[in-house]
C-alpha cells in the first residue's frame, strides 16, 4: 500500500469520525429544550415537539423538602467528594397526571415519574459538616442507602427542590405520538344500544412521551428563582 493509498484511506476515517460527532451534537441541542419551534398543540405531529401552554393537573402532590402543594416536582441533591467536586446521590421526581392546555387544544403527558425533569421555581440548601441536613433530606439519602454522617462530622451535602404548580405557563419539551382512543360518549352508546362499527366510534388523541431514554423536560416560563 502506497502513501497516496494511506492518505486516502486516512482522509476517509477521519471524514467519518467527524461525521458521527457532528450527527450526535446535532441530536443533543436538538433535544435541548428551546432548540425546536414550539407549536400549537391542534399542530402536533409524531417525532420530537415543544408546546407552550397552561399546565393543568388531575390532583396536588406535596414537595417532599418544603411541602408545597404542587403539581409536579423534582429533587437532586449531591454529596461533596473533593474541594470543588460533588456526586449526584440522589435524583427523583414525581407528578399528578399531567396535560397542557393553548387556545387549540389539549395534550396528555404520559410518563412515568422518573421519565420527567422539571425546570422551575427552586429551593435549594447545604449541609455539613457541622450542620446536618434537615429531616426531610435525610429521608431521602436513608431511602437510597447514603449515610450522611462521616468519621467524625457530617458529610457535605447540597440539595435544589424545583417544582411546577397547575396553571403554571410552561413549555414541554417530548415525543408525540397519535393514537386511537373511543370517546366516552361512544362507550355509552354501546352499552345503551348495542355494539356500533367502522371507525365512527373512535378519535385521535396525541400525548407526549419520553424517547430512547431522554425524559420529557417541563419548563416554568414563570418568574424562575426562588421558589414562591
């Protein structure tokens, strides 16, 4: 094998490497929230969507630090390893079943709660090692095994509460996808006048969902810091 030969076949790898890495780029800023055109929920199609609208829930959760009466919440707090360095512990959500509401129409959020992350009003704290971090938290650490006392003080803990409220403006970042549901009214029907056919009886219904392991992301277009 000759150098030009070398020079070719090395031009060609190099060319796909690049490739890969641009195409892989491409996707994560594309799933960043704010990166896709948010549309009218009535313009919903399949594939990856934002929609902005009123957040709107079946029922109220209580934020498990501070006790808010929410609607969707999420929790991180993190253990200092190092001077400057921190290792997430702990990571969970939770949520009412959600749907956002615009002028056009109404769409479901279905997903699970460890398949949603929350962008909103926050409230955050440290602990250690002379002050221990507050019962609340320490539920928390206990209920993923992480023993917050050290050799002899506490360890270093920081933790960030964020939660969404119902009627909160937000945007939501997921995949729709269309499927076919029959409406109550046509349950009704059946069951008061026998069984009808064909396709009369059904609708579409789009919901947003999580995708090969990327959450659905809700972001409070609220006034954002400190939580209310």
């Amino acid at each position: 094998m000759n150098w030009g030969t070398l020079f070719v076949v090395a031009a060609f790898f190099a060319l796909s490497v690049a490739l890969f890495v641009t195409a892989t780029l491409w996707a994560v800023i594309r799933r960043a929230p704010g990166t896709v055109e948010a549309c009218r929920v009535s313009d919903v199609r399949d594939g990856l969507v934002e929609v902005e609208g009123e957040l709107d829930a079946c029922g109220e959760l209580r934020a498990p630090i501070s006790g808010r009466s929410v609607a969707a919440w999420e929790v991180v707090v993190e253990q200092e390893e190092g001077l400057f360095s921190w290792r997430p512990v702990v990571l969970v959500s939770s949520s009412e079943s959600l749907a956002v509401v615009d002028a056009s129409g109404r769409i479901e959020l279905a997903v699970a709660p460890e398949q949603l992350r929350v962008s909103g009003p926050s409230l955050s704290g440290r602990a250690g090692p002379f002050l221990a971090p507050p019962p609340a938290v320490l539920r928390l650490l206990r209920r993923r095994g992480c023993d917050p006392r050290g050799v002899i003080f506490c360890r270093g803990f920081r933790w960030r509460e964020r939660v969404l409220r119902p009627g909160d403006h937000v945007r939501v970042c997921g995949v729709a996808q269309w499927t076919t549901v029959t409406p109550s009214s046509a349950v009704e029907a059946r069951s008061e006048h026998g069984a009808t056919g064909g396709y009369r009886g059904l609708e579409m219904n789009a919901v947003l969902r999580a995708h090969e392991g990327q959450p659905v992301q809700i972001k409070s277009l609220e006034c954002t810091g400190t939580a209310r």
